[in-house]
C-alpha cells in the first residue's frame, strides 16, 4: 500500500491555484472543511461559483474510474447530485490527484434535523426515496464498481473477502483470538448466505449518513460524498445509517433510533423480498462486519484510539 499524502498548512496555499489553473477561474477565497472528511476538502469561492475540491489520501482510492462512472449514471436517471467538474489521478501538487464537484447550498443532514428543519423520522422518510432511485443502478458484480480485481460474484464471498482481510490486519493490534473471529464468522456468512438467492448487487452509496445529505430550501434531500459508493445488495445502505445512528443521542437510545429509521423508510417497509425479520438479521450481521472494517481503520488511518475501543466494544455486544 502507498503511504497517504498527509495534511500539511502548505497544502492549503496550493488549493487555490489549483483550482484556478483547471477551471480558468479566479479564486477568492478555500476553506477546509475537517469534519468527518477522509480526503483533504476545500470550499473554494471563485468569481463565477462555489465548489467542492476533493484532495485524494491514497492512490486508487476512490477507484481510478469512479467518480466519472458515478456522474454518467447519476445523471441518467436525473438523481440530484453535485455535477463533477474535473478530476485527474495525477497533479503538480497532489500525487493522487484531485477532483472538483459543484458546491450544494444548504444544511447538512444532521444540522436541520438539530435545528428542527426537518423531523428525524420525516429525514429517513426522504432520504429512503432518494437511495431507492440509486438502487435502482444494477451492478453486474458486488465490490467495486470499476476495478474487476476487486469485485466478487458472490456477496458472501465478497463479505467474506473483506472479513479475512480486516480480521488479519486487525489481529496485529487486538488480543482476540480465532475463536472469536469463527464466531464472527458464524454469526454473519451463516445468516447471509441463507438469503443470498434473494440479493441482487446495486449501486450503494456506502456512506449515507445526515452528515453526507445537504438539505436545501424546499427541503428536499441530496446526497453528497460518494467516495464510499460500491456494489452491494440494497439492505447494506440502511444497516450503514442504522450503526451510524449514535450521532443523535439526544433523540433516544441507539436500538431506539434504529428503530425508526427502519420504520421510516419505504424502501424497507415496502419491501416484498424479505419479512422485517429477515432484514433485521441480515442488518444485524452487516453491523458485525462493518465493526470488524472499522478496527483497523480508525487504528491505522485515524489513529483515534477512543473509536477503536468503543469499536471493540461494540463488536462484543454484537456478537453476544
């Protein structure tokens, strides 16, 4: 694996003629936004709009191809989105390149449900009907949408693939031992594979919390940052919001909130593949192996040590 360029003050200096050079612009002003962001984002005002300038962390990621192949099928079926302007793998001052998308006025997901701009349930009402559409992309395969090498004909065998590989580079660092991780196992493969003939691979945005959705003034919900977005079964979106769902602890318990964002979205409810039993088994084992993905990230990438044992924790509850 490549090293990931870094942040660095200097970084912040070279965005803005960066973005001038590709888009023959002047540039007032970029601000870096730091929240919650893998890739080094700027805000960037220049004489003629607003846009979104993503720094790219490592090479290959998001895939080479990705951001093109998202635009041509988000707009397609007209999916309000923010309309890439440029991209490039390779730059005078970004050795993984960069991109560039349009800048969406409006709040954030988590900043008008806070401010009682939109009710939480009602948020989870709107944002379903939008992920319906994006699962509405078929995918030939389950993984990456772009690179063959990474993708797999089997969503088990795709889980399972990412399983091993986070499991392996997670041992280096935790004290579990293999009977814990053939529990993992068990408890996930098992509940996927005896549904399997049921899934079928989409587009999944693979991120698709209140932060990653600006509301706008007619309060409709766009989401934003595809970064994450992958070939997957439909379900795996949901089981994302739903572990994501601590964010909002003033609005209940977490099994409390995942309850209503399950009740909340159509695309569940009105479902005719699976009983709400089989989605919450199959959400449940989803959890387990997203814990699993999560240890090594914020231990290595993040170096956030308080995630990666609330992290661990986590994972034991889920397992239990």
């Amino acid at each position: 694996m490549t090293n990931p360029f870094s942040y660095t003050p200097e970084l912040d200096n070279q965005i803005a003629p960066a973005v001038s050079r590709v888009l023959n612009q002047d540039v007032r002003s970029a601000q870096r936004i730091t929240r919650g962001e893998y890739n080094h984002v700027y805000k960037v005002v220049t004489n003629k709009q607003s846009v979104i300038a993503r720094v790219f962390r490592m090479d290959g990621w998001p895939e080479v191809e990705k951001p093109s192949w998202l635009e041509a099928k988000l707009s397609e079926l007209n999916i309000p989105h923010a309309k890439l302007l440029y991209h490039s793998r390779g730059d005078e001052f970004f050795p993984y390149g960069f991109m560039i998308t349009e800048y969406l006025e409006g709040q954030s997901g988590w900043e008008a449900i806070d401010s009682g701009k939109i009710d939480f349930s009602k948020f989870h009402e709107k944002l379903s009907h939008i992920l319906a559409r994006v699962h509405g992309i078929k995918a030939d395969k389950y993984g990456s949408l772009t690179d063959k090498d990474e993708q797999r004909s089997s969503f088990v065998d795709w889980k399972l693939h990412k399983l091993e590989k986070s499991w392996k580079k997670s041992q280096s660092v935790t004290s579990y031992d293999t009977a814990l991780f053939q529990e993992v196992k068990e408890k996930t493969i098992t509940v996927l594979r005896e549904m399997e003939s049921k899934f079928t691979p989409v587009l999944m945005h693979g991120d698709a919390s209140p932060d990653n959705c600006v509301i706008g003034d007619s309060g409709e919900v766009i989401l934003v940052d595809w970064d994450s977005a992958q070939a997957s079964i439909w379900v795996n979106d949901y089981s994302y919001i739903m572990y994501w769902g601590s964010h909002m602890s003033s609005l209940g318990l977490r099994t409390e909130r995942a309850e209503k964002i399950f009740q909340s979205s159509g695309e569940i409810t009105k479902n005719t593949d699976f009983s709400e039993g089989e989605l919450k088994r199959i959400i449940q084992a989803l959890h387990i192996l997203q814990a699993v993905d999560l240890l090594p990230y914020y231990y290595f990438e993040q170096k956030n040590m308080e995630a990666y044992e609330n992290t661990k924790l986590r994972l034991g509850e889920l397992v239990k």
